[in-house]
C-alpha cells in the first residue's frame, strides 16, 4: 500500500501538539489530570473514525478557549492592576441597593437572608446549564449547519477574549468575597461555591466545589461571562429560527442571569457587564464577516473541509 504523507504529516502535528501542550501546562500551571483527559479525548476522537476526527477539530474553538481560561492561573490579574472590591460593591448598592431589615442591601445581600431550598435547586440547575448548553447547541449546529457551527463558535471564542482583556484591565471581586473576606485584598484567594453550596449540600455531591476549586481566578467577576454565553445561544437560535426551542433557551438565559446573582457569584452590574460583552462580540463578529474577506474565505474553507 503508498504510503499516505498527508496523513502521516496530520499525525505528527497532532502528537507534536499534544506533547507540546503537556510540557508547557507543566510548566505554566503544573500537572492536572484535567490535561491527560483532553489530551486523551483529542487522540481518541481523532483517530476513532472519520466522522469524529472532523468533529473533534470543528471543536478545537472552544478546546482553545479551555486552554486560554486555564492559563490564566499562571498571570493572575491582580498582578497587573488593583483589584475592585468596595468600589464594585458601593456601586452596585448605590444603583440596585433597597430598603430591607432598617438598612440599605444589595440584591446579593438579600438573597443570602431570603433563600429557599427551591431556589437553591433551580438555581443550580440553572448555573449547570452553562456549560452543556453551548456545547450541546454547537454540536447540533456542527451536524445540521455547519456555517452557522463555525459563525456560533468564532463569536463564542471571540466574547471570551473579549471578557479576558476586561478581566486583566479591571479585575473584580465577586459577592462573596466580599460577604466572606470584606474590603481587604487576599491574593490566592480560592475559589468558593458561595451560594452554590446549598445545592451540594442539598443533594449531598461536590459538583460546585469540584468546579471552583478549579478557577482560573477568583477576582474575574467583570464581567460574568456565564450571562454572556446564554446570550450567545440564544441570539443563534433566534438566527436560525428554531421556533418553541428559543423559547427555552430564553427561559435559560434568564435564569442564568438570576442564579448569577442568587448565588452571590455576580453582581447585577456583572450580569450587566456580561450581556454587553456578548453583544458587542456578536455585533463586532458580525462585522468582520461581512467586511473582512479573508474572515468568510477562512470559514468557507473550513466548512468545505469538515463536510
């Protein structure tokens, strides 16, 4: 049998990749788990058949996205400007703050007195859906419409870069840093579940704590790029007219958007922050695909190869 060069050459470069990246996570962050099992679950789908290896490289969006979110660890952004912390929460009291108990509360401050385990539990079940929904929506996009696949994960990838300038020019505690710590600034401070923890407790699991002990950093709170990806989604829909299932998927952004709040891991200006994130990628992504040939030529070159 001819020796097939092309796909020996593809071969190479994804061992080549898959070892630089081991070695350099080693060296920026240190060894995880998490890294063998993207590493294995690339390989793996890249070899299994012909429909997951183009799959897999559809997705290599949103692996570059993961790569960049955990290397953040290695440049915390305190280190590189001052950290808001009673600045952000004298702002959000004196724009959303109220009357309540004799004293003026933030929104945050409310919720933490006034839970209910039926809120806990939406709650969580809403904060869960970040992660699966825009994956689950891109692979239905990836089979069904490719274009709008790549325009759905190129505006995904370009929100978030966008939240990463803005977490390193305005770092920002969270709520509950705030609730916990005060107005004294701790560098290394862990992730916390904050009100989160309630759903683990009620449950009797460690989903949340699992999740924010792996934080890239606590003082990225502006803005809350958890409200910005439903907002992504939901505009696709809306884009692609899926009908009743935009009606979910509205349903999920909004609540999203309260359990943000709810579990005192954003603020409302956070939340504010986010939605204007997401539109102004979407708006600014939409622009370079209408006005910058080579962005629709590099996308149409893809589509052509992962059909």
């Amino acid at each position: 049998m001819p020796i097939n060069k092309k796909k020996i050459k593809a071969s190479l470069l994804v061992l080549l990749f898959s070892v630089g990246y081991l070695l350099l996570s080693y060296f920026l962050i240190g060894f995880k788990s998490d890294q063998l099992i993207l590493v294995g679950l690339f390989n793996f789908m890249y070899y299994l058949s012909e429909v997951t290896r183009k799959f897999i490289l559809g997705f290599i969006v949103f692996i570059v996205f993961w790569i960049i979110f955990d290397y953040m660890k290695a440049f915390p952004n305190y280190e590189f400007n001052t950290v808001s912390i009673n600045e952000l929460y004298e702002l959000e009291k004196s724009i959303f703050g109220f009357k309540f108990n004799g004293g003026v509360v933030t929104p945050n401050e409310f919720w933490l007195l006034q839970h209910t385990n039926a809120l806990d539990i939406v709650s969580g079940i809403f904060y869960l859906s970040w992660i699966p929904v825009p994956l689950i929506f891109a692979g239905v996009l990836f089979f069904y419409r490719k274009r709008e696949f790549f325009y759905f994960s190129l505006t995904f990838l370009l929100v978030n870069l966008i939240g990463f300038c803005i977490y390193y020019i305005y770092p920002a505690a969270p709520p509950w840093y705030v609730q916990q710590y005060g107005f004294d600034f701790i560098a290394n401070t862990k992730g916390n579940t904050a009100g989160l923890s309630r759903f683990d407790a009620y449950f009797g699991v460690e989903i949340f704590k699992g999740l924010y002990e792996k934080s890239s950093n606590v003082f990225a709170a502006m803005p809350s790029l958890h409200s910005s990806y439903p907002l992504i989604v939901l505009y696709y829909g809306i884009r692609n007219k899926l009908g009743w299932i935009n009606i979910i998927l509205a349903v999920v952004t909004v609540g999203i958007w309260f359990a943000a709040v709810y579990s005192s891991h954003h603020y409302v200006l956070d939340v504010l922050a986010g939605i204007a994130c997401a539109l102004t990628g979407i708006w600014l992504f939409q622009k370079l695909l209408h006005t910058k040939g080579w962005v629709h030529n590099a996308i149409e070159k893809a589509v052509r190869a992962l059909s």
